[in-house]
C-alpha cells in the first residue's frame, strides 16, 4: 500500500509534497518521510505516526529545494518506526528512493549485497532496491535511467518508486509494476508523481498513467521520456484529469467519513445519469452493449472483490439471480485466485472495487482472463488498473472517496449492479416490461429516499450514545438486506473497534443466539417485503433473549415498533432496493459511535483504504 508523491520544478517542493501526502494518508498512516534535494545535498526528514506528525519533526527548520519526494507508509517489511519510514538513501547517500509494493526476493538480494560489503540501516525491502541501483550504476557506469531498468530486472515483486539522484538534481525517475503510479506534466519542465492524481489535481490535469514495467525519466530540460524494462522505447499517452479539487476537500463536514454519507443522494445520482431513460423503461450500460452476445448467453456470473466491495457483490447476486435469472457465485477475490477455481468461458466474471487497485482482486481477474472469462470491472477510480485490466466495464461516478471505510462507493457500486442486472434481464427477456418500467422509476426515486434516509441523523446519534461501551453487536438481515447486515457490521468494526457480527436473521439460532442476552444491541434490518414477517419472527426470538433490539423499518410501520427498543425509519422501496436505503443509517450509526468513543473515524488504526499487497 503507502502512498507515493514527488516533485521536480522551480517552486519549493516541501509544502507540495506535505499537501500531497495528506491526499494520499488513506493509503497508509503508520509513518511518513520526506527527502528535499538541494545544491547536490539531500535532506531526510522522516518518522513513525502520519503527516501531521513528520510536520511537527520538520517543525520550522525545513530546508528549501526544488525537487523532493515524500511517502506516507503501511508496513509491510518492518515495523513501523522512524528508521523503516521512507524515504531510503543508497549506501553511498547519492540516491533517495520512495516504494510502495513489496520486493518478493528482496532477502536474496539483501544476502547478496551484504556479502559484498553492503550495509543495511533499516529492515525494508525498499532499501535493498537503493543498494542494487547503487551497485549496479557503479560496476557498470551507466546512467542512472539505465541503471534503474537494470536493477528492475533482478526484481520479483510489486513497486511503485521514485529515485532522485544527488548529482543529477533536474531529473527524478519513476518506475511501475503492479501498483499504481501517475505523473503530472506542470508548466517549462515541471513534473508531479502520485500514487493516484489527487497530489497533482490542482497543478495540472495533464497526467500519464504509467503501465506496468515502464520506467520514466521525468527531466527539467529534456521533458519526459518512458521505455519498459525490457528497453523498449514507449511515447506517452497524456490523458485529461476529470477530478475536481473540491471533491478532495472536507468542504465543511468535521470528517470526510460525514461528507461522503452526506453526499449519497449526489452520488448515487451520478452515477444512473444518463443511463436510464424513465419516459421509454430503458437502462442503457455502454459497458455491457459492446458484449451483449456474451450477457445474453452467460451461463453463469461469478464476482470477486474484497471488503465493503465484496458486499456489493453480495446484493449483485440477489439482483441478477432474482431479475436476469444467471446463476451468481461471489468470491472473496484472495481465496479466488488461490483455489484453481473452475472457469469456462461462458462465464462472465465482474471485479468490483472502488479502488481499482486491490492486489487480490487484480490477481483474480489476471487468473479469469487466462483461463477465457469475459471480465467486467464495477470501479470508481477513473483510469485505475482494474479499470485497464478487464474487457470492458462501468464506473461507479461517485467521485474520490477519502474515508478509509467505504459508503458512497458502496451505494453506489449497488446502483451500478442493479442497472447492470436490469440491463442483462432486459435483453434475456427475464423480466417483464412493466416491471423494469416501476424499477426504473423506483431508481430515480432513491436519491430523494436517501435524503430521507438522512434526516434518521438525530436518532441515530441518539441511540448511538446508548450503545456506543457495547463490545458486540449483531447485526441481521434476511434475502436483499443479508448483504446490508453484512457491511453494518462491517463498517462498525472498522471504525469503533466494536466486535461486530452480520448474519442472515434466520441463521441466528444456529450460532449467534448463544450470544444474546441484556447487554447485546441487535441491529435488525426488518423492512417490510418478502422477509418481513420472517424477520418479525427472529425479532421475537431476540427478545426472547432479552437482547436489545434496534430495528430498521419501513416508514409508518406499527409492528415492530411494538417489539423493538428503538426503530429507525427509511422510506419505502421495491425489495431490490432496499439495500441502499437501509444502508445509510448503519453508516450514520457506526459513524457516531466511533466519534462517541474518540476514535479518528478517516483513518482507522491498521486500515487503508488502497490494498494494493495481497
Ligand atoms: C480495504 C478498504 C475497504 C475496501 C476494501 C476493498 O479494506 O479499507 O474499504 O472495501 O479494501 O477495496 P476496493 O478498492 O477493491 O473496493
């Protein structure tokens, strides 16, 4: 994971730097570092704890300089600690170098540097890559762009990186394998590197995302030059940035978490505009138009993603089994991709995943693709590796997601799978027109439901504050809100550090019913439907067992008022739905609780938002 950043211009790289790696802080958190490059000096600032922290070490002595790098880690090779922080320096201190990935054979390369006389500072596999470069630059006398496509060569493993050299203080370069890298192209020579554009957003919106196993010479006077580790010379493709700065701001709210509940009616109407048409009952998905053949024909979908995104994939297979009538399986994309898991190439695999950079599941669709699948990515990183990897595809338009606990790109990954599930119905001729005609009106709907579904806000923190010393909670749900019981738990996990169970409501007395007695909330999601008189049922048994009941309800529902200690209105939907309505509340409710117990909702200890190591 970690987060990368670097600048080489006229201006002073520090303050460019800092601001960058705030952006990118959702990738990593444990320890941060800087090197600033100065009339052939490098200055390393660098410490355990996040940005805010390595400014207080820097305090007001920063030295100035034009070009500098800057990282934001999660650890992977060594604790995290002021010595493993980045960036690293090569033996002879000429190098600097900033990494996000892992270097799989690095303990080989360590062993072998070591014995010949190399010394090691810190337990980092990024280190070892500074010394290689080093070594290699010296026996063989290249340059230092050479020097760094041959040391790629000898390494296993994933890298995003950045080198900046002591004696060559107009140039930086870049390299890219398996983790994301983008540079910016400022104004007369001025480059920017991030691991994604928000460092470089509001200084240029002309970007070049490097692929995998290219290398870049960013340079003052030459301008930018890109060839593949294998020598090949590559023209770079400059694509126009769409990120707006706005949307990388708190913009008022005390946390990027809030803002990003807030912005769910927003959000999930970005993301069906232009794809419905209400007059004539029709979705429209580009994505899948260009392969109808291959959807019409499907005999089976199988979805692989991680987290909050595996829930998404979770409700796709209640949606397209119940409106396409396509069997579904979903995998969590690391047991996937590990399971020699039988492909044919009727299938259809679609990768969810709001970052489009999760190494798991880029690793399942790399295994799919082999194997003859047709891949469909669901991503909202625009430009994103899964988003390059798979055949075609449809984004989430729900605009930069800060908040390591994912809840606008949830909703709005559902509303991509339920118009993807419409779409393929249509043209199987799985559902009848009257019906897609109330679905799509229904869609159309939700983003004044979820406005509605906000205003629970004040009984939400209300019932919060009852709940917020419990040390578990269960969460239940039956059919299309099993799923939604699934990530409220989830997202209560994530960010109060409340263990926190989801289970189908029914399923309950073959386990977590032991569990249940006075000091236990039960977060019921009882929404009247298909289920509703199940979960009433399940409700009882809970009470039963003296167990707390919050339920979420229809709008103006009597019954289970009656049963339950506290409700939780939203308004009503078709069962399909559902889920993105009664999702709200639960973020709402994880996020006041964890607020109640002072916990830094944004960036939850050992979290990050971007897994880019399996
Ligand atoms: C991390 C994040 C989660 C996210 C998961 C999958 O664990 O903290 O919020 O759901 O990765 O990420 P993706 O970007 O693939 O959706």
């Amino acid at each position: 994971m970690c987060g990368i950043v670097a600048y080489l211009g006229t201006e002073d790289a520090y303050p460019i730097l800092v601001k960058g790696l705030k952006r990118l802080e959702y990738r990593g958190y444990d320890s941060a570092g800087v090197a600033l490059l100065n009339n052939k000096d490098i200055t390393l600032y660098k410490c355990k704890g996040k940005v805010s922290d390595l400014e207080t070490h820097v305090g007001e002595s920063v030295t100035t300089g034009n070009v500098g790098i800057g990282h934001t880690r999660w650890a992977t090779h060594g604790p995290p600690n002021d010595t493993n922080a980045h960036p690293h320096l090569s033996g002879d201190g000429d190098l600097a170098i900033i990494h996000n990935g892992i270097i799989e054979n690095y303990n080989t390369l360590k062993d072998e540097l070591i014995n010949r006389g190399h010394k090691f500072t810190s337990d980092t596999d990024t280190e070892v890559l500074a010394h290689l470069i080093e070594e290699v630059r010296s026996n063989t006398k290249v340059d230092l762009f050479e020097a760094v496509r041959i040391s790629l060569n000898e390494v296993v493993g994933a890298y995003a990186i950045v080198v900046m050299d002591k004696n060559n203080p107009s140039q930086l370069i870049a390299a890219k394998k398996s983790s994301p890298l983008v540079i910016g192209i400022g104004e007369d020579g001025t480059y920017f590197v991030g691991s994604d554009a928000t460092p470089i957003v509001e200084y240029t919106k002309n970007v070049v995302y490097l692929e995998d196993e290219e290398i870049a010479l960013m340079d003052k006077k030459t301008g930018l030059k890109i060839v593949t580790i294998q020598n090949r010379e590559k023209i770079p493709y400059i694509q126009e940035l769409e990120m707006q700065l706005e949307a990388l701001e708190k913009g008022g709210y005390d946390s990027f978490m809030l803002k990003e509940i807030y912005e769910q009616p927003r959000s999930i109407m970005d993301c069906f505009r232009g794809r419905m048409n209400l007059q004539k009952g029709m979705v429209r998905l580009s994505g899948i138009e260009k392969f109808e053949d291959k959807w019409v024909n499907a005999k089976r979908i199988i979805i692989v993603a991680c987290g909050t995104s595996w829930h998404a994939g979770l409700v796709a297979e209640y949606l397209f089994e119940d409106l396409a009538r396509i069997p579904v399986e979903v995998e969590y994309a690391s047991e996937f991709r590990y399971r020699n898991p039988i492909i044919e190439k009727d299938d259809i695999v679609i990768a969810i995943s709001q970052s489009g950079e999760t190494a798991d599941t880029l690793a399942a669709i790399t295994l799919a693709k082999e194997r003859g699948a047709h891949i469909f990515g669901v991503c909202n990183v625009v430009g994103s590796t899964i988003s390059r990897e798979t055949h075609s595809g449809s984004y989430t338009h729900a605009g930069p997601e800060i908040g390591v606990a994912s809840t606008k790109a949830f909703t709005a990954q559902v509303t991509v799978l339920t118009l993807m599930a419409l779409t393929v119905a249509e043209k199987r001729g799985a559902i009848q027109p009257e019906r897609l005609h109330r679905l799509i009106a229904e869609i159309n709907s939700i983003p004044d439901k979820v406005e509605v579904a906000l205003k629970s806000n004040d009984i939400v923190e209300y019932i919060s504050e009852i709940y917020k010393d419990a040390s578990n909670a269960l969460y239940l749900g039956r059919g299309y809100t099993f799923p939604v019981a699934l990530e409220g738990a989830l997202k209560l996990k994530e960010i109060s550090y409340i263990h926190a169970e989801g289970y189908p409501a029914a399923e309950m007395k073959h386990g977590p019913i032991a569990l249940i007695d006075e000091e236990m909330p039960v977060f019921v999601i009882a929404t009247q439907g298909q289920s509703y008189e199940k979960v009433v049922s399940n409700i009882e048994e809970v009470k039963e067992r003296k167990g707390k009941i919050i339920a979420i309800v229809t709008a103006g529902d009597k019954h289970v008022r009656k049963l339950a200690d506290h409700v939780i209105e939203i308004p009503k939907s078709d069962d399909c739905l559902v889920p993105l309505l009664a999702t709200v509340p639960l973020q709402l409710l994880s996020y006041h609780i964890a607020v109640m117990r002072g916990c830094n909702v944004d960036q939850p200890r050992n979290l990050a938002k971007s897994v880019t190591v399996e």
